[in-house]
C-alpha cells in the first residue's frame, strides 16, 4: 500500500461523513494522508468494521488539525511525511489542542528515528502500512483504551523499550527538537522549495518573521546554507525525496522564466 502514489498537489476537499446503522458509540476516525487512493482503501477497510466510524478524510496535516478541532475524533490515523505540515508537526498541534484524541502514525517503512520523533510529538501508536487490517483495527481499539500501540514489524529491526527510554528523556532533545512549532513548519517548506515570500503567504506572517525564523533554524541546527536545513529535513524524514526535486525544479523553471 505505501507505494501507491497520486498526481498533483491541488489541495482536495475535505471528506466527512455521517453514517447510520453503526454500534452504540462507535470509535470516530479522521484519516490523514496525502496520497488520495490509501485514504480510499483506508476508508473502505475500516468501514468494513461495525465498531469504527470514519468522520473524515484529509490530505494533509494543516487540514488535519482543522478537522480534529471541528469534530473532536476519538483517533487520528496520520502519515508521516506530507507537503505543507508533516504528520508529526500536525501530531503535536493536535494533542496541546485537543489531548484527548489520539493518534496512530502510518509509516511505509521502519525507521527508529522516526519512531523516536513520532513518540516524542505525543503519538499514541506506530503502525507500518503493509500491516493487516485486524492489526490496524488493534491499534486504533488500543490508543482508544488510553493505552499504547506498536507494529509488530517494529520488534524485528531494534530495541523497541531503548527507543521509548530515549523518548522520555529530555536531555536527549537535539536538533528539530530543539525548534518551536512554527521554526519547524518553516523548515519544512524552505524544504520543500518554497521562497520566503512563498512561506511568508503559506503562513500569514512577514518575510521579515519568515527571515528571523530561518535564521534561528539555522543557528539551532548548525546549518550553513539552505542545502544543509535541506539534506536534514531528508535526513529526518520531515520531507520526500521527491518533493525536495519537484521544488527544485519548480524553482530552476521559474528562475528561467524570470531570467528571459
């Protein structure tokens, strides 16, 4: 499942629904993801099961923390990497706005450091995609418990109690870590390609704002260029790949526009 892809990046309507005939007090879902066919198949599996309802569907984590704010879920299923606000920045904004819903990242692969970085946004569980539906429809019964959920994928690769040691620590914090939320939505999209002026309108603030927060991202993460904050932001799997080459290019084609 985590190789399907979608074209383009227009953002889609948000998706909500109200369904009838479902059990007693049923666990509300939002769905995260910005590749338009998972959130589909997610859609129908978990659809299939009595005790889940999903009350919406969005693409990305800007509109997540939206959606959680107007309709108060039981459980978040949130992908990782996504454009504009990856799934753990969204993470953290929903759980200091809305602590009681909980959230489950969905990742294509086993990666600790995203583990340790999910846990520490306040993540309740860590789900691989290639995971069954009865292991998905596991962890969204458990979080809802108030309890925690792990892939059993994740046992195979590392220690699982070392990383939720480390996460608990707060002298191990470094790095993105160390960054305010807005610091970190600015990594992201100089990342992703965008200008200051591109940030600037993203996030309703001036390029002045957008300029001082560079530079304290910078100076936190021992940056000496936008290449560095670039290379880091892959590194962390704040970003994809390919979003790092498509704005690359958007940037050479537009810079090309400009020069004729």
């Amino acid at each position: 499942m985590n190789t399907l892809r979608t074209n383009g990046r227009t953002p889609a309507a948000v998706t909500t629904t109200a369904r009838t005939g479902r059990g007693q007090n049923p666990i509300r879902i939002v769905l995260v993801d910005d590749h338009a066919v998972i959130r589909q198949a997610l859609r129908m599996l978990l659809e299939s099961q009595p005790e889940l309802e999903v009350v919406a569907d969005v693409e990305n984590g800007r509109e997540a923390v939206q959606a959680v704010e107007r309709l108060q879920p039981d459980v978040v299923l949130m992908d990782v990497v996504m454009p504009g606000l990856n799934g753990l920045e969204a993470t953290r904004q929903i759980r200091r706005s809305c602590p009681a819903t909980r959230v489950v990242m969905l990742s294509g692969f086993v990666d600790e450091d995203q583990l340790l970085d999910s846990i520490r946004s306040g993540a309740s569980g860590y789900i691989i995609k290639k995971s069954d539906v009865s292991e998905l429809v596991l962890a969204i019964q458990t979080v809802h418990r108030g309890n925690s959920y792990f892939s059993s994928a994740l046992s195979e690769g590392f220690d699982l109690a070392e990383v939720l040691y480390q996460a608990k620590r707060s002298d191990q914090r470094t790095g993105v870590d160390t960054l305010t939320s807005r610091e970190r939505e600015v990594l992201q999209l100089i990342a992703e390609g965008f200008t200051n002026q591109g940030i600037a309108n993203e996030l309703y603030i001036s390029v002045k704002t957008v300029e001082a927060h560079k530079a304290h991202i910078m100076a936190k993460l021992h940056a000496r260029n936008r290449t560095d904050l670039i290379r880091y932001a892959i590194r962390k799997g704040i970003v994809r790949l390919e979003s790092v080459e498509e704005a690359e290019r958007m940037l050479t084609s537009v810079t090309g526009a400009v020069a004729s």
